[in-house]
C-alpha cells in the first residue's frame, strides 16, 4: 500500500510539473527539459557512430562498452549538432577499474587532447556538483575553433548511480541555452524505490 501511495505520488508530480521520470536501475531521474527544447529521438546513433569510428581511428582505448541506454535527450528546435542535453547510462567498468575521480582525469585529459588534434583551443574544468543528494563531477569543456571563429561548450555530468556510469551531456554555444540546460539538469531528482 505504501508503495502504490507513493507511486501515486510520483506519477502525480510529474504530470504536473511537465518532468518526465528515466530509470536507470532502482533509481529514477525526474528532469524537465529546458524551455524551447524538445524531444529528441533521431539521429544518436548514426552520431554515436561517427563518434565511435573518430575515437578507435585517433586513440587506442582498448575495448571499451557498448551498452549505453539513451533516457533522455532534446535539442533547441532550430538546432540540429547544438544546445542538446541528453542522459544515458551504461556499466561502471571503467569506474571500477580507474575509480570514478580517476576516470574522470582521463576522460578529460582524453578530450582535452582530442579538440587540440582537430586545432582547437580548449579551456577545460573540472568540479563537482550535488545533484538531489548525489555526487556529480562535472568536466566542462570551451572550445575555440581560430580559423572559424567559433566557440561552443560541452559539459558532461558523471556520477555513480546504481552501479551504473550515469552521464548527462551538454552543448551549447550561447548563454541563454547555457542557462537554461544548467538549470534543467540541476533542479533534476533522484529518487529510489
């Protein structure tokens, strides 16, 4: 009985707010997609596949995962390579084998490398982030390309979620959709069962 009031509870929260729930394993992540944005189921595979041949091409990384789980993602409407969000999870080797802190250095030394091969200039942070009770580290990433004059941002959220690599990524290249995919992610819930 508890459980269903409960559930009851949480179905009721999420039509009224417009948050849409994702489970990642016994834990669901409530997010409400940020203002001007809408749903986006299109084109991650055939991007996931490009990215994948760019990274075995450039970097020896050795075997990694290939069970990722989309949950979530939207995309500025009049913006197709640009000021996305998107949620997904896959299985924690890595963070069992470097340890998440340690998995982190890499992934940023990985991309900090990564913009410099294609000619960027990149400034990279890193810092962590309480996300409804749980611990992110947060590597975010401005990218300038010189000869085009361009610059846009990546920040990727990574926590450990029911033993699971849980990742939110961004991009963006101006301050409002900065703003708005910020906040988005950060009034998002965790919520155990």
């Amino acid at each position: 009985m508890k459980c269903t009031f409960i559930l009851l509870l949480l179905l009721q929260s999420i039509f009224s707010t417009g948050q849409k729930s994702y489970k990642i394993y016994k834990t669901y992540w409530r997010i409400e997609k940020p203002k001007n944005y809408i749903f986006r189921i299109d084109n991650f595979d055939s991007a996931s596949e490009r990215g994948d041949k760019f990274i075995n091409k450039n970097y020896d990384l050795g075997k990694q995962s290939n069970d990722d789980k989309i949950l979530f993602s939207a995309g500025r409407k009049d913006s197709l390579d640009v000021n996305m969000i998107l949620g997904s999870y896959k299985n924690n080797s890595n963070i069992v084998k470097f340890t998440l802190k340690g998995y982190v250095d890499k992934l940023a030394a990985f991309f900090e490398s990564g913009y410099k091969k294609q000619g960027a200039e990149i400034k990279l942070t890193i810092k962590t982030q309480t996300i409804s009770n749980e611990k992110f580290y947060v590597i975010e990433n401005k990218i300038y390309f010189k000869e085009k004059n361009y610059t846009y941002w990546t920040t990727m959220y990574i926590a450990e979620i029911d033993n699971k690599e849980f990742n939110i990524m961004a991009t963006y290249d101006n301050e409002q959709d900065k703003k708005e995919i910020e906040n988005s992610i950060l009034k998002s819930k965790f919520v155990s069962e």
